[in-house]
C-alpha cells in the first residue's frame, strides 16, 4: 500500500493505509478464516471513523476544544472496550486513529483519509481470507481453521476422559472449555450464503453440535471423580482425527455403560457417529446465544465500562493536551506531529494486554529499542527503496511479534518510523523515544489514580454476569424442561462468562499490590461458581438417566450455593429441589 502511495504520488495517503494494515496485523490471531471478518473489519470500520472525526476536528478546532472533543471520544471508547475483546480492539482503533487524524495534518479531507484507511485495512483482510493457513495445502482449505477447532474439542473431551480422577483433570476441563469457546467463535463467521452454506459448512455444525453431549458427559465423569477405563477416551480421539481428516469416524470403542455419566458419554459418541455420517447441519443453533445490543450496553454502562471508560478519557485527554503544548513550543525540536503521545497512551491503558506495571516496561524497552534499531537502518538504508523493504519485513514479523508486547512494540515502533520517514518527515527516534517515556509515566499515575465508585468493577462485573448464566442453567436443568437444545445453550454460556471471568481476574491479581488488593477474594468466587456449574452438568446426566437427583447431588449442590451466599454473591436453589 505504501508502495502504491508513492508512485502514484499520493504519499500521505499510502501511509494512512499501511497504518490501518498494521492495525489490522495487531488484531489478526490464529483462528477460523470467515470469524476474522469480524474480529479484524470491526475495529478497521471503527478505525476508519477515528480518522474521519480526528481530521475534521484536528482541521476545524482550536487546541482546547480539540482535546475535551478527544477526551469524550476516549470516555466513549473505553466504555465501548469492556463489551469484548472485538470491542476492545475496536475501541483502541478508533482512537489511534483519531489522534493521528487530528496530529497529522494533510491537504486530504477526512473523507478520503478514511477512504484510504479502509483500503489497507481492506486488502489485509482480503489476504487474510483468500490465502490458506500454512499447513492446509493438501486440502480444503477453505474451512482449515473451523475444522481445527471442531477436532481440537474432540482432543479435549478424550484428554479430560482420561484424565478423570487424575491431578491433571481441572486443568483438562478448563482446557475444554477453552477449546469449547474457540469453536464456538470459529463457527460464528459470516456464511457463505444466507440461509444453508455449504455441505462442508453444515458438516462442520452438525460435528459440533455432536461435541456438545460428550463434552458434559465428560464433564459429569470429571465431577464424580472416578476413573474411567483408558479405552473410553478413544472414541472422542478416533472422532477428533475424523473431522481433522474430513473423513468417516470408523470403528469406535466398545462401550462402557456402568454408570450414568459412562452411559451417556456412549450415546454422545453413537449419536457423534451417526451426525458424522449424516452431516445434515442438526442442531445449528448450538452456537450459544447471541449477545446483542443490550448486553453491550449494559456492560459498557456498568461499573467496569465506567470505570475504563474514565481511564481512557483522562489518559487520552491528557496526552493530547500535553502532546499540543509540546508541539507548539519552541524548545520542542523539528517533530511537528502530536499523535504519538496520546496514541501511545491508548496502549499502554489497555487493560487486556496485560499489568500496568508490565505493559509500561515492555512498551518503553520496545520503543527504546525499535528506535535505536530504526536509526541504524535510517542512516544505511536508501530512500525511499529502502524504507518500503523495511515496512514490508515488518509488517511480516508482527504476526510472530504480537506474542510479547515489548517485541511487538519494538517492531510497531521500527514500522511508524520508517512509515513517517518516507512521508516526508525528518528521522523522529530521539522524540519518540521521549513522548513514549512521558506516555508511560501519565498512565502509570492516571492507572492508580482512585476513581469513583468500587475498584475492581471490570472483574466484578464478570463474576455476576458468570453467577446470572449459572443461576439461569440451575434454574433449566432442575426444572427439567427436556429442551437439551437450549440446556446446552445455557451451558455453554455459563462456561464462557466464567471462564471470561477466570481471565479477568488473573490479569487483575498479577496488577502491583495497590491495584491487585482491589480484587482479592475473586478468585475464590469464581472457584466456587466452578463448581455449582460442573455440579448442575452433573445433575443433568444424572437426571436423564434416572430422572432423580441423588443425596450426593443435592448436597453438593447446597454447598455451593451456600458457599457463594456466604461470600456475597446469592444464587437460590429452585423449590424443586
């Protein structure tokens, strides 16, 4: 893209879209091909209206209007960015981008900026849909990364099965869910046509939907904590290799029906068979329920969205006001663009890319060290030439580097440089390195600042939408409705609103001391919601085979729901009960 800029002349615009490239090679993340639609054209569509507000207003606004019109835009983003990850990545776009539109001036009105940004972001995508995954050549690939997920859930049933009543089980339920929730994500991309798809597509669904009963058989055995023979953990693995494979299931183990749990892992995996065979795309509305509009409100509006939101508004407020004084006095040196600053601060506030204290170290070595690295290849590579070949082995290395975010940075930092450089503007290592020291330096005191209201809120909002889908699954499982279609719905988003709680906290409590102290006792919450969830699974194996609840369910069921009202958190046990 940057390429095409300069030798058609339009130089400013070829580096708008190699920065939306970048942007979209940050969100990229190995997966299904058709859920990166979503996952990188959202934040690209929200990137693109940063860049068309921030040049508007960057053109039409003095300096203290600008910075209360980018301070609200950052309350409104950092609210947005407590809905999801996608939201998060879209949030993030939307001010990096508006804050290079306003510190970037350019004879291009917003319109074709943003025009121009679509366009990069545009053709990474298109890469990113049209090229197979390495490894897929031998097939077809146009399913590589949901056929990998579906086969990896299968792995994960098999592994949890032989693991039941090991000290590797816990791990291996969680790696189920895990596996569960990447599925699930990797199925929910655009489909080829609007109402059937493909034979391969509704195949894919139909071996998914198949999982969903072994996995809370598997799940059920996990509870009971008995082991299990070995051989029943091959008929998930010989399935996992079938969809892997794209080819019939064979043969499978002889069964083992000498409990509840044991009877209904063997007719998940006769009915697995039979789906495989049919492949007819039954049960296509597995996928779990939809979070629409409502939820993301209610999540950008809770005390976790308020609570990011005020964060990011004050970071990229400041940064912005400090970056326009800067840029305006005279001791400041040659850099006349302001966007660094506050774009830097975007970053470093994110709190899904790590610890404050962690993501302020790495963001300050990989620039320091990106710069220095940019300033030897400024000084020997031949220009204009030199600097395209430099983005363009960038932009190759950010899918390895986004494993670290100081390597990522480094990289990010080499790849701006060299994009400024060839726009026009002098070598900047030095006052990059500065605005980024400054940046981390804001956000580490804007990040311990007290706010108002309960600290802590993203974590805790997590923890009651986990304890509200568990309550709702209980509430389906003991009023034994017979909708397992739905059971397995309400199951699946207990799981994930708990396991996206599991992660919130654990980023949380790695926090220093003065921020961590806000979350302490979560973790064990979050324990026992684990268990009230694998106990309710348990119950409902139980219930369809012998349409009674025994003692031990009942008991443990109790104490869950005990435990959690002794810390805070009430989630009443049904009459039936």
């Amino acid at each position: 893209m940057l390429a095409a800029g300069l030798r058609t002349g339009q130089t400013a615009l070829g580096v708008i879209a190699a920065i939306a490239a970048m942007l979209v090679g940050i969100n990229d993340r190995p997966g299904s091909r058709r859920a990166s639609v979503k996952r990188l054209g959202v934040p690209a569509l929200a990137g693109a209206l940063g860049l068309l507000l921030g040049t508007y207003a960057g053109q039409g606004l003095a300096a203290v209007p600008l910075t209360m019109a980018l301070t609200a835009l950052g309350l409104v983003a950092g609210g947005m960015s407590a809905v999801g990850p996608v939201a998060s990545a879209a949030g993030t776009q939307l001010l990096v981008a508006a804050a290079v539109g306003a510190g970037m001036p350019a004879a291009e009105s917003g319109f074709l900026r943003a025009l121009a940004f679509l366009a990069g972001a545009g053709w990474l995508l298109l890469l990113r849909l049209a090229l197979p995954t390495p490894g897929s050549l031998g097939g077809d690939f146009r399913f590589d990364g949901e056929r990998q997920a579906v086969a990896d859930v299968y792995d994960a049933v098999g592994a949890l099965v032989a693991a039941v009543g090991g000290e590797h089980a816990t791990a291996r339920r969680a790696a189920l869910t895990a596996a569960l929730d990447h599925a699930q994500d990797a199925l929910a991309g655009p489909r080829l046509r609007r109402y059937a798809g493909s034979a391969a597509e509704r195949r894919l669904h139909a071996q998914f939907a198949a999982a969903l009963p072994l996995a809370e058989a598997a799940t059920a055995l996990y509870w009971a904590g008995e082991p299990v023979p070995a051989r029943a953990a091959e008929g998930p693995r010989r399935l996992a290799a079938a969809v892997r494979d794209n080819t019939g299931t064979g043969p499978l183990p002889a069964p083992h029906r000498s409990a509840p749990a044991l009877r209904a892992l063997d007719d998940a995996l006769l009915h697995a068979a039979d789906a495989f065979d049919r492949g007819d795309g039954a049960h296509r509305g597995l996928l779990g329920r939809r979070r629409g509009v409502r939820h993301a409100l209610r999540a950008a509006l809770g005390a976790g969205g308020r609570e990011y939101g005020l964060r990011v508004a004050l970071c990229f407020g400041a940064s912005a006001a400090i970056a326009q004084a800067l840029h305006h006095s005279r001791w400041y040196g040659p850099h006349t663009h302001w966007y660094w600053l506050p774009a830097t601060a975007v970053f470093l506030v994110k709190p899904d890319l790590g610890p404050l204290a962690s993501r302020v170290l790495c963001r300050a070595a990989g620039t320091v060290l990106g710069a220095v690295v940019f300033a030897g290849f400024a000084a020997l590579l031949p220009r204009p030439a030199g600097l395209i070949v430099l983005v363009a082995v960038c932009g190759a290395v950010i899918p390895v580097a986004t494993r670290n975010f100081a390597a990522l940075t480094a990289v990010v930092t080499v790849l701006v440089l060299a994009l400024v450089m060839a726009g026009g503007e002098p070598q900047a290592s030095v006052s990059r390195i500065g605005e980024t020291l400054l940046a981390c330096a804001l956000v580490l005191v804007v990040g311990h600042l007290p706010m108002p209201g309960e600290r802590g809120g993203g974590v805790r909002a997590r923890l009651a939408a986990a304890g509200g889908a568990a309550h709702a699954y209980l509430l389906h499982v003991l009023g034994e409705s017979g909708d397992r279609t739905e059971r397995w719905a309400l199951r699946r988003e207990a799981y994930r609103t708990l396991a996206e709680a599991r992660t919130a906290i654990a980023l949380a409590a790695a926090e220093l001391p003065s921020l961590a102290r806000h979350t302490e006792g979560t973790d064990a919450l979050a324990e026992v919601l684990e268990r009230l969830v694998d106990t309710t699974t348990a119950c409902a194996v139980h219930l369809d085979d012998t349409g009674r609840l025994t003692p031990r369910h009942l008991r443990r069921l109790r104490e869950a729901l005990g435990e959690l009202e002794q810390r805070g958190m009430r989630v009443p046990l049904p009459a039936a009960a």
